[in-house]
C-alpha cells in the first residue's frame, strides 16, 4: 500500500489536498469548472485561487472572494473559438482575429447564465485575459496569481512582490506585456492598453 502511495505523482496529491480546501458552498461551482475545463487547465484553477487567497490576505482584501474569482476565472478557457465568438461578440479586431482572448468576457457570460451575481468575481473573471480595472482589488489578485502561480514556472519575482506590493507586481506585469508585444510589432488589446495608460509608470 505505502509503495502504491508513494508512486502516485505529487501533482495528483497536491491537487486532491487543494479540491479537499474547496468551501461546501463552492463545489458545485468547482464542479462546474472542472466538467468545462481540461484537468491540466483544473489544477492550474486551484492553483490560482490558491494563491489569489494569499495575495487578498496579505494585502487586505478579501480572500474568499478571491479564492471563489480565482476558481471560476478560467470556466470559459477551453471552450470552442466558434462558442467564444457567440458569448462574447469581438469588441475590436484583435478579438475576432483570436476568439482566445474573448476566454474572459465569455466566462462572465456563461456564470451570469447559469444564474452566478456576486459582481466583484464577474469584473475578475472579465478582466483577468487584458488587465485589472484600477478599482477592482479583487481583479487584480486574480490576474498577478493566474500569470505568476508556480505552475507556469515564470514571473516568480511578480508573484513574491505581490505580497507586499500588489500595483508594483501589476505595473510589472502589464508594463513587461505591453512592452514585449509592442516589441515584437504585435498590436495590443485596447483594454490592456486601456490599463497600461492608466498606471504610473513609464
Ligand atoms: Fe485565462
Ligand atoms: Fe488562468
């Protein structure tokens, strides 16, 4: 038995102990989740509450409703592009020409359908594909936690300021975005842009 237990691999320990933390009033939305999203995308999702929780705790804002946006930002993440177009009509060409960026919008369009309010987690889950609103604190741990959690093995440096300094992580995270598409000649999002213009940096 212990040799049966030990060859488990560590990823389906860690996440079995991370769907044992989900509140009660949370499964039938985590279960939702993980029906819609494939079980690689799932595990990143309890990832991502995981640590927008402890981002929220440590900067004084609200860790269940943190941890409840991080679990449901990615519900419309592996939906068809065909799907996306339909929930989320493009704003703007960058959205007709990548339905994948839509992800956000149409995830908020699927929760309001299927009957979900709380509006706080609806902005987080919108926004966290092209950048957090200046207001929204909420939005904010969720979009540092989804593009620096240990999973994506990438912007550890985001991840640990964030603890301390929450809009110094974002300026970092939009600003690197922005400049490296920008770089590369690739057209940035209008919202993204939208956010960058509103930061206080240069
Ligand atoms: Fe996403
Ligand atoms: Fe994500």
């Amino acid at each position: 038995m212990i040799h049966a237990r030990l060859s488990v691999p560590n990823s389906y320990n860690e996440t079995a102990e991370r769907i044992m933390m989900i509140p009660p009033h949370l499964e039938v939305w985590a279960r939702r989740v993980q029906l819609m999203v494939k079980p690689r995308r799932f595990e990143h999702v309890l990832r991502v509450a995981e640590l927008a929780c402890q981002m929220a705790r440590a900067n004084g804002f609200d860790e269940a409703l943190a941890y409840e946006a991080g679990l449901l930002h990615d519900i419309a993440r592996d939906v068809s592009s065909m799907d996306l177009l339909k929930l989320a009509p493009p704003e703007c060409p960058i959205d007709a020409a990548h339905p994948l960026a839509l992800h956000g919008r149409a995830g908020r369009a699927l929760l309001e359908y299927w009957g979900y309010t709380n509006e706080e987690v609806l902005w987080a889950v919108e926004e966290h594909t092209t950048g957090p609103s200046p207001d929204r604190p909420i939005s904010k741990v969720v979009y540092i936690a989804d593009v620096s959690e240990p999973g994506r093995n990438v912007n550890h440096h985001i991840r640990e300021m964030a603890f301390h300094d929450l809009q110094g992580a974002l300026d970092l995270a939009i600003g690197s975005k922005v400049r490296y598409l920008q770089g590369r000649g690739i057209q940035v999002h209008p919202r993204t842009m939208q956010v960058f213009n509103s930061l206080n940096i240069s």
